[in-house]
C-alpha cells in the first residue's frame, strides 16, 4: 500500500466522520437563540463544508487537475 493510497483513504474516512459529526451537532443545534450560538452554527456549518470537500478529494472528484501548459 503506497502512501497515497492510505492518504485517499484517511481523506474519506475523516470526510465522512467528521461530516457526519458535525452535520449531526449543526442539526440538534439548529433552534438555539442567541448570538454566541449563531456563531457555533456557522463554525459548525463550515467544518461539515470542509469535510465534504475532503471527501471528495480523497475519492478523486476534486483537485484532480491535469498538466499545467
């Protein structure tokens, strides 16, 4: 198993965990008042957008870019 193999592989694992964590605590958290939630919400919502992004680098959707010119 060559090292890249295994980063693609912590990429999607992580992605998925982390997504799922975070997508879960945005959602109990979603009817809370309050501006320090307000913030908590969006911290939350950006951290489940970078999951996903890992996500799909680590399955080879995103920054598969070809040879620059």
């Amino acid at each position: 198993m060559n090292l890249v193999l295994l980063e693609r592989f912590g990429a999607i694992i992580g992605g998925i965990v982390v997504g799922f964590v975070a997508f879960y605590a945005l959602y109990k958290d979603w009817k809370t008042p309050g501006v320090e939630n307000q913030v908590f919400k969006v911290m939350l919502l950006l951290l489940g957008v970078g999951a996903v992004v890992a996500l799909l680098a680590g399955l080879g959707i995103l920054g598969s870019f070809g040879k620059a010119a």
